[in-house]
C-alpha cells in the first residue's frame, strides 16, 4: 500500500469508480443539479416534455436522452453599506459578488460537473469551482467529488451565499474557516493568515439509510485556491449529520418552503491541517443544529480550534467560537424576520467579539429576486477597552 495518503485515496477511489460503472448497466436517466454544498446535490429526472432547450433553475440544453446536459446560471449582489466603527461613520455601494456557473452531466446523468466564477474577484479569486462528480452506488449512496471545491467543514459554507438569512455569514463561521499562513513581505516569515473556504482535494460523500444520515470525507491541499499543495501535508476533514426528521436541506437557510412536516437535524465536523511556512499544526472541531418547521427556523453551530505552532517558543492556544439563529416568515415566502448572535473568544488578552444582529428579507421572487436588509451591533474587546461598532447593509440580489 502507498505511504501517501493522498495516493491511496485516490487508488481506492479509481477502483471504486470503475466497479461503479460495470455495476451501473443501463440506469433510468437522471439529471443532476449541483449546489454549492457537496451533500445537497439532488438527482431529479429530465424534463417532462423531454425538452432540449428550456430553463430549470438555469438555462438549459441537453441531448435528446440526456446524457449530455449544460445549464447556465448566476447571481449578482448589489450593497449598500453604513458603519461606524471607532466613532468614524462610512457609506458604501458595491457589487459584492457577480457569479457565474456552468454545471450538468458528461456521458451519463451519474457523471457532473461544476464550474463557477465571481467577476467581482476578477483579479485575486476568479476560478472558485472547478469539479466533477460521479455517483458509484445510485441513490446518492456513494459519490466522488475531486477538484476545486467548498470544504465541508461548516454548515453555514455549505449554503451558497446567495441562500443566507442575513447579508453575510456569521462572525464564527467565518472565523474557524481553514486558514494558511503566507509571507506578504518577502522575509521568509509567515505574517498574515490567509482565510480558505475553497481548496483543491478529493472527497466521498454520500446519503444513506434514506437520506438518514449525511457523511463527507475527504482529503485536500489546505492552502485554498488555485494553489498547489507546497508542503508534504494534507488537510484531512470528516462531516457527519444526522436528519432527526426530514431533510432540512442547503437551498436556503430559513424555511423557504413553509415545511408542513419538521425538518430537525444534528451533527458534527472535524479537520486537522499543517500550515505552510508557519508549520502550525492546526485541529478544529464543529457541531451543528437546527430545526425548519411552517415558516419558522433556528440554525447554530458551535467551534473549537486547538493550534500547535511551529515555533516551539511560542504557546498552545485553543479558541471557541458560536453562532445561533432564527427567522420566521411572517407573510410564507415572501417576508422573513431574522435575529442572529454570534462571538469568538480567541486565546490571549483582549481577542474577544461579537456580533449581535437583525435582519428583514423581502423575497419578491423567491430567492431569485430578494432584498434584504440588517442592522448589526458589534462589540469588539480592544486594548483600550470595548469598542462598541455598529453597520447596516441593504442588498438586492438578482439570480438566474
């Protein structure tokens, strides 16, 4: 057996892969949507009428027996920003992001692709998705994702942005995202963490036992995106939910959906991760619950980060962090209300904050065309003592 990790996987996966497809035979056709989230990709069967050219949840084309199929689709965020922070107040309009996507089947319904771009990142982070997926065991009992993809680490990085209850995740989440050290300077000497929700790497998921339970296991560079792994390490990752009721799904955060039947469900999440340049040995662990029920919704996750450094001469910290939310739709599927309170505690005097928020989404077509709105209370512990910051944003978002 390979010593490489990374190596055997990736054997293990190849031989997977080609009992798979002697297995298949000839399968009823299905047609994949892929979202951001690895665990929320649905199989759903090809148009009634059998069109070549249509839309569904994207424009479309495909071939007569749907082996081969193309859709097109993509959001804009338009901000408008107030804050004031240390007594100073700012506005701001921009276009906080302007994406992309072109997804769908290659050969057989079981075989997808995702490619996705962010023109608002035109200069540092074009390129966000870049993979292909294929279903060994139907079902999505047994499926291998390699490329450029969103860890699944946090619940929260597995909803596409554009699905968030407020403007913007959490403080925490994106906090105890993965992060690696960088030399801005040149001198040889790590001095600025770069924060990585993508990365290049390969992972198995699945949903068994009825979509019971979710699992993610995999295996990536940890050095985030567009990068190739410049040290002998790997960032190794393991995600595991269990749907209590129902299946709450990642198509949006609050219940959209306005469930008749409570969706409940409970997990957790854990990676380990050696740093470049800085060599820190990093290990974090997350937890995970909610509850989607007739307009109403609660989500919160819980973290912790032990971090080793490299540098024997320095300390061991461990961090904790948390966010916890809830909306209720008081007019279904149209107006939500939304309350959010999430802090880190970073080891070390004077790390902690806080973000405490309120928001109000208006959903004029669904979650293609919705402005939201939120106020956000952010206490900051400073060296001169607590800095009380406040902001408030109002987003229009068009998708296709």
């Amino acid at each position: 057996m390979p010593r490489n990790p990374f190596v055997w996987l990736v054997s293990l996966i190849l031989l997977a892969f080609g009992a798979g497809t002697v297995a298949a035979g000839d399968s009823v056709v299905q047609v994949k949507d892929l979202p951001t989230n690895a665990t929320d990709t649905v199989s759903s069967p090809a148009p009634k009428e059998n069109k070549m050219v249509g839309y569904d949840k994207g424009f479309f084309i495909q071939s007569a027996d749907g082996n081969y199929k193309l859709v097109i689709g993509g959001y804009v965020q338009f901000d408008f920003n107030v804050d004031n922070f240390g007594g100073e107040t700012n506005y701001g309009l921009r276009v906080r992001r302007a994406r992309l996507a072109f997804k769908g089947n290659l050969f057989n319904p079981r075989f997808t692709y995702k490619f996705q771009f962010d023109f608002a990142k035109f200069q540092t982070e074009l390129l966000l998705d870049a993979y292909v997926n294929y279903e060994i065991i139907q079902k999505d009992l047994l499926e291998v994702r390699i490329g450029q993809q969103t860890i699944p680490y946090i619940r929260q990085h597995q909803i596409s942005s554009s699905a968030q209850q407020f403007v913007d995740r959490s403080l925490a989440s994106k906090e105890f995202i993965n992060a690696d050290a960088t030399d801005s300077d040149g001198d040889g000497v790590a001095d600025k963490l770069v924060k990585n929700g993508r990365d290049l790497g390969v992972q198995i998921h699945g949903k068994p036992f009825g979509d019971k339970l979710e699992y993610q296991v995999g295996i990536f560079n940890g050095h985030g995106t567009n990068t190739i792994n410049v040290n002998n390490d790997f960032l190794y990752m393991g995600r595991f939910v269990y749907n209590i009721l129902g299946d709450a799904g990642y198509s949006y955060e609050g219940d959209l959906k306005d469930r008749e039947h409570p969706a409940l469900f409970l997990g957790g999440s854990a990676n380990y991760n050696m740093r470049n340049i800085s060599s820190d040995k990093v290990t974090s662990l997350g937890g995970e619950a909610g509850l989607k029920w007739k307009g109403f919704s609660t989500t919160g996750e819980l973290f912790y980060r032990n971090t080793k450094p490299g540098d024997v001469l320095l300390s061991t910290t461990n961090d904790v962090g948390y966010y916890a939310q809830a909306g209720y739709f008081v007019l279904p599927k149209h107006l939500e209300v939304a309350v959010r309170a999430s802090q880190v505690f970073l080891q070390g005097p004077k790390n902690d904050k806080g973000e405490f928020q309120f928001g109000i989404n208006g959903f004029i077509y669904g979650n293609n065309l919705k402005l939201q709105s939120d106020y956000s209370y952010l206490p900051t512990n400073t060296k001169n003592g607590i800095e009380n910051n406040h902001m408030y944003r109002l987003r229009l978002q068009t998708k296709f």
